[in-house]
C-alpha cells in the first residue's frame, strides 16, 4: 500500500478537494483506496457523507474499533475512514492520545495495508501540531497543494524544513517531490508569473485550473468525477495519479 498526505500549513490551498478528488481518481482506475480524514473539523468526511456515522478514526487510532468497523465505503472502491466535525474525539486524541500512542498513525497503516488497500489518502487540517507530525511521519509521500499567491513560496520553504526534521526525528525518508498549482487561471498575468516561478524549484509541478464546479461538487456530496467529468479538472488530476502510480 502507498500512503500519501496532503499538506502545507497554510488554509485555503485545497487540501481536501485535492485529496478527495485524488482518492475517487484512483478508485475509478481500479484501485481499493482509503481517504483518511485527519482533519478536526471533518470537512472531507461533511463532503462524502450525508448520514451520520457510528465510528470515526478517533475510535480507530485507540483501539475503541477496527478500522474495518468504521470504514464508509463511499463509491465503488473508494472508502472513508471519517472523523467526526462538531463532537468527535479526534481532537481529544491529538491533545492526549498522541503522547500514549505515538506510533498510532503507523500502526493504522498497517491495518489498512492488511485491508488490501492499494492507496490510503490522508486530509489534514493546515495546522503543524503533534498529530500532523505523527500523519506524516506515517506516510511514504507528500504532497503540497499551492495557491497562485505571494505568500505561497514563503509557505513551501517552511514546510520543507519541517518536513526535513519529521524525517530526521522518524528515520525515514519520506517523499516529497509533487506540488499541485491549485485554482490556477493562467489569463492572470500575476497567476502565469507565480507558476512560472514554481517551475524554478525542484519539484514536478501538477496544476488544477480554477473551476467553480470543483467546490460545487463538493455541496452535492461528489468527486469532480461524478459530478462533471468533462471538466478540465479531472485530465488535471489524472496527470497527478498517472505520476503517482507510474513511481
């Protein structure tokens, strides 16, 4: 199993619609993937579900249920591990849990690796506390979703040097070689400016085109691929599977 987490400490890059529409891409080329919401406030799991949920990943990462137990599968292929938005206990784990069970995240994916999944897709919140660290630090690849805007850059450097104590602290050498270039409209001279500056840097750079349909889909509780599959979006996100799958 290639477990990948989406991330950069900073709100508004579209972390979850790239990790959820991610994960649906590869279920729909035929593999049994996981999308893990690690975000307190539930947004991936708000997006997907539309009845409420018996287990989230809180219960999991204690040993309160089987990862089996409180999957949602979602599409053919594609499940869910939830979290809970308003009163789950993922926070509650992350303040006192983590400290008990620093190895939870690995051990989670272990259990989903025995699952037979192929992909499992982690959603994190913006934050960079002791239960994002632990994520990724379970993780064999990361990738970073980019806005076309200033601060961008100056987000991509701290991450890397965080990213670089997590290997160092966790001994493993986690991936880190994929940016996504999201919401970009190239017919902003200010947007093909910043993306021909990513360019520079050494990563392969995946851009997803600005697309109203992107976050439309989501209020329809849909990927971009049920909902229109037609959109630009999707070829954009097939590049990024097609990279992933080919490594």
């Amino acid at each position: 199993m290639h477990s990948i987490v989406f991330h950069i400490q900073k709100g508004g890059t579209g972390k979850t619609s790239c990790a959820g529409n991610t994960a649906a891409g590869f279920a729909r080329r035929g593999y049994k993937t996981v999308l893990i919401d690690c975000d307190q406030q539930g947004n991936a799991s708000s997006w997907f579900l539309t009845s409420p949920i018996d287990r989230e990943l809180a219960d999991v990462l204690t040993g309160a249920a089987g990862a089996a137990g409180a999957l949602v599968e979602i599409a053919p292929g594609l499940s869910i591990l939830p979290a809970a938005p308003l009163d789950g206990n993922l926070t509650a784990f992350a303040e006192t849990g983590l400290i008990k069970n620093p190895k939870a995240f690995e051990f989670l994916v272990v259990g989903l690796a025995a699952l037979s999944f192929a992909y499992a897709v982690f959603d994190c919140s913006p934050s960079f506390s002791q239960l994002e660290r632990a994520v990724i630090g379970s993780a064999d690849e990361v990738i970073t979703p980019l806005t076309p805007e200033y601060f961008s850059m100056d987000g991509i450097e701290i991450f890397t040097k965080e990213l670089a104590r997590i290997r160092k602290a966790m001994r493993r050498n986690i991936k880190h070689d994929k940016i996504i270039c999201n919401m970009i409209n190239r017919s902003f001279s200010h947007h093909g400016a910043f993306y021909e500056n990513l360019k520079k840097l050494n990563y392969r750079i995946f851009p997803v085109p600005q697309d109203t349909r992107i976050p439309k889909a989501q209020v329809f509780h849909q990927s971009i691929y049920d909902f229109d599959p037609k959109t630009k979006a999707v070829p954009a996100f097939e590049g990024l599977i097609q990279a992933i799958t080919e490594a």
